[in-house]
C-alpha cells in the first residue's frame, strides 16, 4: 500500500490569508505564526495560491510601492493542488522544483500544506520508530540466546525451540501427522507409519531451508520467550501475561509500519517508546564476557594496516603501510577493527570489548546510532557485514554499559533468505548467485555439497 499525501496534513492547523487583505497585514500575520508563507483561499476555502516572503519582496522590488499599497493578489504565487488520497511519491516529484504544495480533499477545499521540511519530519519521524522496533527486537533476541544458554543461533537447542512454535512449518507437519493417527485410531483404521508420513508430505512437503532464528517473526519471537518464562522472568521481572500484551502491541504497531497501514497516533508512539525505554533498562548482561583479547596499537589509521605476527600470540601491533585499497570508504574507516578481530586467538570463541575500546581502535569517533542504538551494531547493515565476512557478529549490545560482545560465526548452513547472506556464500564458495541456488535446489544446504556442484559448474577443481 502506498502512502498517502493525506497521512501528512491529518492534524494539520491552517492559518490562510485572503486576495484583498494587504501585503503588510499578511507580512504581520507571517511574523507572528514564524512562518515563510501563506495560504491564499477564496470565501469557500479552496487554494488560490500562496503569499510568500520571497514574492512580497519581488513585488515591492518591482511596483516600487510602499507595502501598505499591495494586497495580497499582487504577490501571488501559483501552487498544485493534490487530492488527499493522491501517492506522497508524486508529491516528493513535484516539491523538487516547488517550496509547497497544497492538498486539498473531494470539495477541493484546503486541508493541508506539504513542504520540504514536512516531508523531512514525516520520513524522520517514521525512521525512528523503525529503528526503536529495530532495538527492541535485537534486545530481545540476545535475551532468548541467554535463555537458552546457547550462543549459536543454529544450535540445536534453538532448532528444537524453534521447530514447536505453533507457526512453524515444521510444528505444522507434526500436528498433521498427530491429526491423521488420531482419526484412524477413532475410526479402528491400522496405523501404518510410512502412510501416514507420506500423506503428510504430499500436502505439507518438507522444505528444505527450514527457518533461522534470524528469520523468525515477532511474534515467534514472543513464543519463543513464553516457552523459556523461567529463565527470563528473574531478568524481566514482570508477569508474563503484562510483558506478552506490551510485546503484542509493539508487534502490531511494527505490522502497520512495515505494511504502510497508516501513520502511529501519539498514543500508539508513547506505547512504542515506553516499550523501547523498558527494554533500555532491562538490557542484557555483558560481565560475564570480559575474556581477554589481544593488545592492539594503532600506529596512523591514515594509511592500510597489517599485523605484526612476529609478536606473541596475545599481542599484536597494528602499523602503517602503504595507502589500504578498499571498495569503500566504510570499509577504509573499520579496517583496524577489522584486523583486531582477525589476531584474537582462535581458542576465544567470545570476548567484550567496550565501545570506547573501539573507537580508541579506531582513531575516530563512531555515529551517533552506534552510540544510541543496539541495532547499529546487529542489523543487516554494510558495517555489519564487514564483520560477519571474517567470521565475527555482535553478540549482544548494550549502548547503556557501552559494551559490546563480539561472537565468531560459523553458520553450518547455506541460507538465501536474505541478501547480504546470498552475498556472503557466493564470496564464500566463489560463485554467483544463479549457481548458488541452483547448486541449493540440486543438494540442499550442506556448503560441502554444493562445493562440489560449483566445482562441476566451473569445471575447476574449488579453491576457498
């Protein structure tokens, strides 16, 4: 559903002047409401066009009259008028050459005025109610890998969990096969397994790229924390039936943003951000993943960096060499951090650094969002990418204590859900993405097996 030029003026209070009043009246009546320009409507309130401080300063240039001489239609400046249902995207197109355009509903007359500084707010304000969803579910997910005591998110532990959520595809094929057992028990039909099994697969096949934890919804998400209450409830410490309602409504305000159902009232953005500022406060716990890390010395982060590996093996020196070539400028700007996480010794599995830590490493500041927001560090994102390429996510992130943990990642499966993941194969397997899926769709998802298809693809013996 596309966006509506209406969504942006619902609320919107109109101050408007008329043809016959004069230039110094609407000049005052700018002033005092600090606005640049007004509205010019007729006796039954339709647009005739706007009065702006730009056109009363052409008109005075011009006449050479006293502004107490000039009305209003003297300076009158032409502007479209839009129906309220009209797409914001022609909006957008027409404000790249104009400073307002009117919206106007079925009786053509004004309900609203869309300006460039309109649009800024309107996408602004949309922008962090995603990015608050965006740090609510992170939180959240770093919270159920604690839950389950895992730190894989492809562990079996959370297959198993997530294989009974009620939506699973999985769950749904053994409820189907409980089903068809149940009804031949109840009408004395013998129970043959294999039958039963491919019933089963003939109307709910198998599929052969199950669902991830990152692929999970919000509300499988939520599931997923009722089924470990036990373990969440001493962190969380509220009922789970008040914590389950507060997720719920989070889950259907994120469902009308993502789907363009309308923009958030401020009640439905005050329960956004109180959702976002609980979990603030109930942030998971990094104390425990201070694990020593090598000692990095940036020497310029002007020039590339390369490790000196004649150090010991806890230690490493970050120093300067010729101009680093990178595909861009976010890479240049991450290469040390890069390369410290290349020399932490491979018996550490996991280990915190501090935000301070990082920028230190860096020589340069983080974005404010790094700062702000756990999503920055977790999300899909070229930064992020960076990191998963050598095989580190962020584990959990807590902007409050400014800390960060850093996990290797060594994902088991190959997974084409999502693109950066397609990318970070094809680089992996050193192919593209035609033949990754259709090395996927010839032996499944077992990097190994589709090595070997590459390599009958390329008719070359793989090279990692």
């Amino acid at each position: 559903m596309s966006i509506q030029a209406g969504h942006l003026v619902h609320d919107q209070i109109i101050v408007s002047t008329n043809l016959n009043k004069s230039l110094a009246e609407t000049l005052a009546l700018m002033i005092e409401h600090d606005f640049s320009q007004l509205p010019v409507v007729d006796d039954q309130h339709k647009p005739l066009g706007m009065v702006t401080s730009d056109s009363i300063a052409r008109a005075l240039l011009h006449f050479g009259a006293k502004l107490q001489e000039l009305r209003v239609q003297d300076a009158l400046v032409k502007v479209h008028a839009f129906q309220s249902d009209e797409n914001l995207l022609y909006v957008l197109n027409y404000l790249l050459t104009a400073s307002a355009a009117f919206i106007i509903n079925t009786d053509n007359k004004l309900i609203g005025i869309i300006t460039n500084y309109d649009t800024t707010q309107y996408f602004r304000q949309r922008t962090e109610d995603l990015v608050l969803i965006g740090d609510i579910e992170s939180t959240l997910r770093a919270h159920l890998l604690r839950a389950y005591n895992v730190t894989e998110e492809e562990s079996p532990e959370i297959r198993e969990a997530i294989d009974s959520l009620s939506n699973s595809w999985d769950g749904v094929r053994k409820k189907a096969q409980a089903s068809l057992k149940a009804f031949c028990q109840t009408n004395n039909y013998p129970i043959v397994q294999a039958d039963i099994e491919t019933n089963v697969d003939r109307h709910f096949a198998l599929k052969t790229d199950p669902k991830g934890f990152q692929d999970l919804t919000l509300s499988e998400f939520i599931q997923l924390a009722q089924k470990a209450w036990d373990k969440l409830e001493p962190t969380f410490c509220i009922a789970s039936t008040a914590w389950c309602k507060m997720m719920n409504d989070v889950r259907e305000l994120r469902n009308k943003l993502v789907h363009l159902r309308g923009d958030l009232t401020p009640v439905e953005r005050h329960r956004l951000r109180f959702c976002a500022e609980w979990f603030e406060m109930h942030q998971v716990s990094t104390e425990n993943n201070s694990l020593p890390v090598p000692t990095v010395d940036v020497v310029d982060n002007s020039t590339s960096v390369a490790i000196d590996t004649q150090e010991t093996p806890e230690v490493a020196v970050i120093v300067a060499t010729t101009p680093l070539e990178s595909k861009s400028p976010l890479a240049t700007k991450y290469a040390p951090l890069l390369e410290y996480l290349k020399v932490v010794p491979g018996s550490i599995e996991s280990f915190g650094i501090s935000i301070t830590k990082i920028m230190d490493i860096l020589q340069q500041p983080l974005p404010s969002a790094a700062l702000d927001h756990n999503s920055w560090w977790i999300e899909d994102s070229e930064q992020v990418q960076l990191w998963l390429n050598i095989g580190w996510r962020v584990q959990v992130a807590n902007v409050t204590s400014r800390h960060i943990v850093f996990l290797r990642w060594r994902p088991t499966k190959v997974s084409l859900r999502e693109k950066w993941k397609i990318t970070y194969w094809c680089n992996k397997l050193g192919c593209d993405e035609n033949q990754l899926r259709a090395a996927t769709r010839i032996v499944g998802f077992i990097p190994e097996d589709i090595r070997s298809i590459i390599e009958t693809f390329n008719g070359l013996p793989y090279s990692a």
